[in-house]
C-alpha cells in the first residue's frame, strides 16, 4: 500500500492577504490559460481517444468476432494508448508550472502538521474560511520556517 503523501501548502511570510491570494492566483491562472494543445501528453491523448473512438463506433473487422473479441481488442488498446496516463501527466507537468511559478514569486512550500490538516478538512475546499487559515498559516514566517519543506 502506497504511503499518504504529506499535506502540505504553500507560504508567503509576511505577505498582505491581497499579495498572497493574488500571488498565488496569477501563478494558477498562468498555468490554466496555458495552451497545452501542443504537449506531449495531450498529443498521445488525443491520438489514443481517436483510436479508442473509431475502435468503440465501428463494425467488428472480423464478422465472427463476439463480444469478448472486441471487448479485448478494446482494452488491449486502452492500454496501448492509456488515455489516463496521458492526463495524469499533463496535471503532473501544469501542477510543476504552478509550483515553480510560485517559488519564483517568493511562495515556500511547508508541511502541514496532522493538526493543521485536520483543522484544513473542515472547510469545504474554496471557501472563504479556508483560504483565511491558509493565509494564517503561510503568512507566519516562524510556522512556514519550521514547516519548510527541503525538495
């Protein structure tokens, strides 16, 4: 069983609340607005949901294929192409973009205690009260210090 990664957030010592958010959102914004049409990973998705697609919607090659035959062609493919993976990655490499953005704007990423993840769960991802503790704790120079993550 894989290990539950350390919770962690991103911090700003110092920082006014108007700085930290607007930080942090046009590093986010940055990435999002990015066209990614281009990238390895959308190239093979796109390549592999078009295989996947001409595969789901047209008549079997063989007329005496059954429905295990093409059932198996088609996960044989899905795995050839792995469409999820090619997601996976392109998240993977937009999530690295943010995150060097941030260092770059002054943003250290530090632990979460067990405590401070706990309290984290109770607001409702967005919220206003979430972004408030967040910015409690990622403004706090002695807290983003000892919590520093070293990568």
């Amino acid at each position: 069983m894989a290990a539950t990664p350390q919770p962690y957030s991103w911090g700003r010592p110092g920082a006014s609340r108007e700085a930290f958010d607007g930080g942090s959102r046009a590093c986010m914004l940055k990435a999002a607005r990015r066209d990614v049409a281009g990238d390895t990973a959308a190239k093979r998705y796109v390549r592999g949901a078009a295989v996947l697609d001409r595969e789901a919607n047209v008549p079997p090659v063989v007329p005496t294929d059954d429905i295990f035959d093409i059932s198996t062609r088609q996960m044989l493919l899905r795995r050839a192409y792995a469409p999820d993976r090619q997601v996976d990655a392109l998240q993977s490499q937009l999530q690295s973009e943010v995150d060097q953005c941030l260092v770059r704007s002054g943003y250290v990423r530090f632990a979460l205690t067990r405590e401070q993840a706990r309290i984290l769960r109770r607001y409702r991802p967005g919220s206003e009260q979430r972004k408030t503790y967040l910015y409690t704790l990622g403004s706090d120079a002695r807290i983003v210090e000892a919590q520093r993550m070293r990568d």
